[in-house]
C-alpha cells in the first residue's frame, strides 16, 4: 500500500498489569461501552493475517481512537503462516526450509506494520503473532524459530515491539529454550496455558526469570460472558507487559537493532547494529549495554559507550531516507565479566521520548586471568598472573594446587600384616587473592607438608594450578621437580 494512503497512526505503546480479554471480532463501540463496567481493560484485536478468523467491520481508526481514550489497552495480534505440523489443518503453512520461512517471517511483519498504522496503531507499539499449537518435530521447531526470528527483526526495523502468542507446550516451549541464546527472542510473550489461574508470574514452559513483566498468560479458553446487558464470546488474560494505548511518546524513541555480539578477547565485547532517533535523525545516538541483562532486571554491569551510532550502513537509506545512512555501529568496550553472559543494548533517547532496548543477546566472554609464567622449585610453586579486566577494576579470585599423593595404609595377608600405598588426590594450596584489572602480581606458595612428601619422592610428580574468579577458570599442569 502506498505510505500516502496509510492514515497517521494515533496510539503507540503502554505497559498495563491486569485483567484482559480477546474476542474473534472486534466488538462494536455499543458492546465496548457496555463492558465498562467489567473487570478488564484489555482486548486483544486481530489486525491482520492470511489465517485470521473473523472479518473486522469494527476495527478501525476511529474505533482504536475511541476505545483507548476509554482507557482500553489493545493487544494488536496478526495470525499469519502457521508452523507446518500445526493443529489448525485448515490453515495456510509455512515452508519447513528455514530460508524460506525466514523470508516469510519478514514478509510477515511489513505487512502487520501496514494493518496496524491502517487501524491507527503507531510505532512502538507490540503486535503479536499468533502461532497456534503444532508438534515440536526438530523440522518445524527450526523452522517455525526461524519465520519467528526474523519476524521479531522485521518489526524492531520498522520501529515496533515483537510479541508472540503461542500455547505453551509448543511455540512457547520452543522459545524458552532459546532464551539466553543468541537468537533474537520477542520482547513480549503471550502464553496459553488454560489452567484457571489469573496470573503471569509462573509458567512450566517459561523459565522462571525470563520476560518478567513482558508477559501475557491466556488462562482459559473460549466461553461467553456478560456485562451491561452485552454477551461476548472471549479467552481471558492475565496481562503484564506491553499493549498499544493511549499516548504517542514511544513515536519519538529511538529506532534500532542489536545485530551480532562478540567477544575477541579476556575482559573485552565488540557489539554491532544501527540506531537514529526520528526527533534528530542527523545527530549520531548514544548506545548503552548492560552485561547482566535488561537495566531493570538488577544485577546488571552498565557501560555507556556514546555517540559512537554513526557509521555508513547502506541498507538503512532504503527504510529511512530522511534519516539517512550513518547510523550504524561497531564498538568494542572492556567488561567486568566472564562466561557466558547476557548482553542488553539500548539506544539513549535525544529531546523527546525514552530510551529504546534494541535487543539481548548472549556472548561467552573469556575468562580474564592470564597465567604468565610458572615454575616449581623445592616446596614452592611461583607464578605470575594478569588480570585482563578494565583498569582500576577489582579481580578477585583464589589460587589452587592439588596433585596425587601417596597414602599408606595396611591390610592382612594371611597372618601378617603388609603396608600398600595408594595415590589419592588433595589439595596442596588454597590462597586467595585481588588484583587490579591491568595489572600482574608474581605468587610464590608454599605446597606444606603433602608438598615435601612429593618433592622428596624419587619421581617427577605431577600437579595442577587451578585459578578461579567468578564466572570462569585457567588451569596448567606442573611438574614439581
């Protein structure tokens, strides 16, 4: 559709914690005004989608206007292609080559964009996939991930929130075990699990701290209530997260993505993606990334790299041409952080709006001890260690030998006694220590008395050097002669 024929959109994005409901049509503004009095104030309406049920006589512009000026909070959801062994046998399918349905995942979304601004639903606000039930085969898991992913890129490139509703023993199964990968994950989830229960919090197929307060729990299946005199046929829905409402503030946020995540070296992230804000799509963005997980998740290691959003990215001069191309980044930064960690990017908001999350993802970060030089003389081992961490940094850590020893002990053959020895493993060291990101420090430790017994032996005994510090460890081998 050409962009001059799409009305301007109205509504953008708010958060609402509650009671919602969704129905197979939009009701009429009659019904709307009727279930004032009920205890919901959230409706999911169907914008779009080859597999949509019901016709939409009702949804328009107008309605959307009226509805969210009534504090109505809308659930925007599209049912495009289904996963190929879905339960809907009725339904259109998407290809199980993964190419393929990556392709449709795209086609998808570009086209949920155009219905929701023609319903007059604006940027920043969430659609939701609707991805009905299917058999978990590894064929159209893969695929169904894959339309699913590129689904959730397609939307962030045109400047909306990805959600995806699916039952939870399918397509919410499938991406919970994704969660903390590097595959990019929707922002919201929306789970059908009917087992009576208005709450969001916990789910058998949802990891327990993933999407907290990015979900919406369908709870029981369809059925008709009434209120002010007008019976609706609806699912209900415990909602906490994201709907489209009332406002046009997330219109002015950044727009973005958090492409790759990388890790070259010890103590070290490189991150790449592109961000503009649409209120000064000249002036290069400010990107932020927490090591951790989201800013408000907690626990999370910020580090704010600045303007650094300006490098030529041919591709973004096709979707924003007012914009322009230089919007792109490449940034490598010094962390405080080892093993695999959860990496959040945000682009920082310029004059109007708030910041935008542009993705999480998942980067395994090498452990920062580096083990310089060893040497074992007598009943003493030295060592130098560099931590590899940010300068000024504390890196804490301990430092252990163990090695096999030998243990005497006796046991009877026949009437005598006869003395055996056998190696078991102990520790020889344990010793703490701290130091300073950028900076080497030379250990010398003392092995103790198990040490002496192995040094004086007549072999060249085998021991291992174990250092640790949260979220990793280095080992060597050392020869104690």
């Amino acid at each position: 559709m050409p962009a001059s024929r799409i009305p301007p959109a109205q509504i953008s994005t708010a958060a609402y914690t509650g009671l919602g409901f969704d129905a197979c049509a939009a009701p009429s503004k009659r019904s709307m005004s009727a279930w004032a009095g009920s205890p919901y104030r959230a409706i999911g309406v169907y914008v779009g989608g080859v597999n949509r049920g019901c016709s939409q006589p009702n949804l328009t512009a107008s309605w959307v206007a009226e509805q969210t000026a009534a504090e109505w909070s809308l659930i925007p959801t599209y049912v495009g292609l289904q996963a190929p062994t879905s339960s809907c046998s009725s339904c259109a399918k998407l290809s199980t080559s993964t190419f393929t349905a990556t392709t449709q995942g795209t086609e998808a979304a570009t086209d949920a964009v155009a219905q929701a601004r023609i319903a007059g639903i604006g940027e920043g606000s969430p659609i939701y996939f609707d991805m009905e039930s299917y058999s978990r085969t590894s064929s159209a898991s893969n695929a169904t991930l894959a339309f699913l992913g590129a689904w959730t890129a397609r939307l962030h490139a045109l400047g909306y929130q990805s959600g995806v509703y699916s039952s939870g023993a399918s397509g919410i199964a499938d991406l919970a075990a994704k969660y903390g990968t590097t595959y990019l994950e929707p922002d919201e989830i929306w789970f059908a699990n009917w087992n009576g229960r208005a709450s969001a919090a916990s789910d058998p197929y949802v990891p327990a701290g993933a999407w907290m307060g990015h979900r919406i729990h369908q709870y029981n299946g369809g059925h008709d209530e009434t209120y002010g005199g007008m019976t609706i046929n609806i699912d209900n829905n415990y909602v906490e997260g994201a709907t489209a409402g009332g406002g046009t503030s997330s219109s002015d946020n950044p727009r973005g993505s958090f492409d790759v995540v990388s890790s070259p070296a010890p103590g070290q992230v490189q991150i790449s993606g592109w961000a503009f804000d649409p209120n000064a799509p000249t002036t290069p963005v400010s990107i932020a990334a927490y090591l951790g997980g989201k800013v408000d998740e907690g626990g999370a290691s910020g580090y704010e790299l600045g303007p650094v959003a300006t490098q030529e990215r041919s591709d973004l001069l096709a979707l924003f041409p007012r914009a322009g191309a230089s919007h792109g980044f490449d940034s490598s930064f010094p962390v405080v952080g080892s093993g695999r960690q959860r990496l959040c990017v945000y682009a920082l908001n310029i004059g109007a709006g708030a910041d935008k999350l542009l993705g999480c993802r998942t980067v395994g970060v090498p452990v920062p001890i580096s083990v310089l030089r060893t040497k074992a003389a007598g009943n003493a081992v030295r060592l130098r260690l560099r931590c590899e961490w940010p300068l000024g940094t504390a890196c804490p850590g301990q430092i252990l030998v163990r090695a096999w020893v030998p243990q005497h002990y006796l046991i009877r053959h026949g009437r005598r006694r006869v003395t055996r020895t056998r190696m078991v493993r102990r520790l020889l060291v344990r010793r703490a220590f701290q130091l300073t990101g950028g900076k080497s420090h030379t250990f010398s430790l003392g092995l103790g008395a198990r040490g002496r017994i192995l040094t004086g032996s007549s072999e060249r005994p085998q021991a291992h050097l174990l250092v640790a510090i949260p979220g990793g460890r280095v080992g060597r081998q050392l020869s104690l002669k």
